[in-house]
C-alpha cells in the first residue's frame, strides 16, 4: 500500500475503537436474531432518549441507500413520488434506487443544496390544484439531508418552514442523517430533538460517524410504524443478525460519543478551510461541516495529490478544480497537522 493519506470521505476506516471493543466483548453472547436481542432494545432506548421521543420506532440498517429506498416504499402509494432538489443523494447519487421501488424522484432547484419552503409550496400547488393532476405524479414525501451534499445546513427555521409545507400539502417529512453528527456539531440552532421533532421519519448516520457499516432509521409517524419490519423483510433489508448493528450504535450512543466525534471532526474542519483561504485558495461553497469544498489549479492539485487522495468534484466557472477534503471521526491528529502545514505551502504553488 502506498503511503497515501486517505481525505476524499468520510468512511475510510473501520470503526471507533469503543465500537470495536464492543463487537469482540459481545463476540460470543447468543442473542435472538432480526433485532429482537437486547443490544437493538438498549441502542433503541437510548436514541429515543437523546431525541426525546420516547414513542419512536428504531430499525436498524446496513446502508443509507437501503435505508432510503425502504423509507420511500413504505410511504408511498404507486402514483406519489418523493421531492427532492437536483443535488438531493436520491436523486443524484443513489443510481436509480428511489425509481427501481416504482417512485419518481421529483426534482426543484437546490439552494447552496437545499430545498427552499416557497418553492416547494408553489410545487405543491402547481399539483393539486391543477385540473389535469390525474396525469401527473402526486408529491407524497420531501426528502433531505443534513447536511446536504455541499455541505451545507438547515437553519432550525428552514426546516420549521418545510414542515409546515409538509403539513399543509399533506407530504410525509424525511430527513437523511448519513452526516448527522457533523450537521448537528456545525448548527448553531438545531439539535436531533428538533430533527426528531420535525420529521416523520429521519435516519442517525453510523457509516460516515463511527460505526463499521449501519445507520439507525427513528420513525415519527404511526402510520410508517405499522408493519415496518416485514417491508424491510421484502425490500431485502431486515439484518438476520441484528445485532452486529445494536451493538454499535448502543456503543456509539454511549456517553455522547456520537457527537463528540461530530465535535472533533468539525473543528478540524475548519482549521483546515483556514488553512485553505490563507494559502489564497478559493472555497467553493460556505460548508460550515466536515465536508470543505477548494478550487485547485492542475498544479496544487498535482502537489496535494503526492500524499493525499482527495475527491474530485469538477471544474469552477475559471477552470480550476473543485475538489473535496474530508475530516472524520478518524482523522488521526499527527496526519491533519501534516495536511494543514502541506496546505500552507499551496501559496507557492502556481
């Protein structure tokens, strides 16, 4: 393996060693399977506490596209499909999934990725108060993430704004955590009892935030309550061994870990788009999260990529690139200290 250090997400190692040392010291504890053992009740109990919402239903899953996939079939009748803007995770990077369970993605503009509360009223309206809507696919659930794909947030009053859109249209209210410890520890105003208090159903990311591969569905709504667990059964996503799943995030929900490590990866995060603008680099976006957006000509991008991978997402309107570096929970400090200083030198580089 070459000595390359890995910046381009958010996913790159395992797991937090209290998520490891839990998986070993349960190792060999016989528990009943599809999350009927006890570590799923404890990591369920606890969720519920730090959202306060002692009535909402947990499930576990072993990715946020299973997880949004199975959310959209559970909420939707064969003629809705599911809003999102055009940057939305659903609709762009998802290859399909939403429309394979027979729902259509329906698209608005993103806003620095966001979906704006007015907009999406004026497309609610366009719907159901249009003569010809039987020919049309009828809005059924906003979907989005937080953060978003720029990495960028939610105001708590942008999302009370989309919530009463949602209540007025009618539309089932989602939100996608896959980042939600870096969201939460960048928001100056929402917490996860706001997030729990909002939405329908919204999930806890666990893959990007400690644990080796799983996320942590809360359902809100009764109505997506109701035989959730045979629907994740048909949609090939109900873990036979449940477990491996509660076992993480009852360690990973444990003491504030989960946020904690939200805290950290944040705060290096904007030590490094510092870096980044006293260098004279350009910031693509204002992403106040672990995700940090930079635009690189050919030859610091040439120079970065000696001793790290970063990802590539495109070019800027003058021609440079627009890349991505990611903190994480796992960042190790001796490296990002080493990131940080090779970015100073980028003030040399042409």
């Amino acid at each position: 393996m070459t000595n390359v250090h890995q910046f381009q997400c958010d996913y790159i190692a395992g797991c937090h060693p209290n998520v490891l040392e839990a998986l070993v010291r349960t190792n060999l504890v016989e528990v009943p399977g599809y999350g009927e053992d006890p570590f799923c009740q404890s990591a369920a109990d606890k969720i519920r506490a730090a959202c306060g919402k002692p009535e909402a239903a947990v499930y576990f899953f072993a990715g946020g596209t299973t997880t949004n996939l199975t959310v959209v079939a559970a909420a939707l009748r064969p003629h809705q499909g599911v809003v999102s803007c055009d940057s939305g995770h659903v609709e762009a990077h998802e290859t399909g999934a939403i429309e394979a369970t027979g729902h259509k993605v329906l698209t608005l503009p993103a806003h620095e990725g966001k979906i704006d509360a007015g907009e999406l009223d004026a497309y609610c309206a366009g719907y159901f108060e249009n003569a010809e809507k039987v020919l049309l696919v009828q809005p059924g659930m906003v979907y989005v993430s937080f953060p978003t794909e720029t990495g960028s947030i939610y105001t708590l009053a942008e999302l009370e704004a989309l919530r009463r859109v949602c209540d007025k249209w009618d539309l089932y209210f989602y939100l996608d955590g896959a980042r939600l410890a870096y969201g939460l520890a960048a928001s100056p105003d929402v917490t996860i009892g706001d997030i729990a208090r909002l939405t329908d159903a919204f999930y806890i990311g666990g893959t990007k935030c400690g644990t080796l591969d799983c996320e942590a569905l809360v359902i809100n709504h009764p109505a997506l309550k109701k035989d959730f667990p045979a629907l994740m059964r048909r949609q090939g996503a109900l873990l036979s061994k449940g477990r491996l799943a509660g076992v993480q995030f009852d360690a990973i929900m444990t003491d504030d870990l989960y946020f904690e490590i939200g805290r950290k990866a944040v705060s290096q995060a904007m030590r490094l788009r510092q870096a980044f603008i006293d260098a004279g680099c350009t910031m693509a976006g204002d992403s106040p999260t672990n995700q940090q957006f930079v635009c690189l000509t050919q030859a610091q991008c040439d120079f970065m990529a000696r001793k790290y991978r970063f990802e590539d997402c495109g070019r800027s309107a003058d021609g440079r690139r627009v890349v991505r570096f990611c903190t994480a929970w796992s960042t190790r400090d001796d490296v990002f200290e080493e990131l940080v200083a090779d970015v100073a030198k980028l003030k040399t580089v042409a």
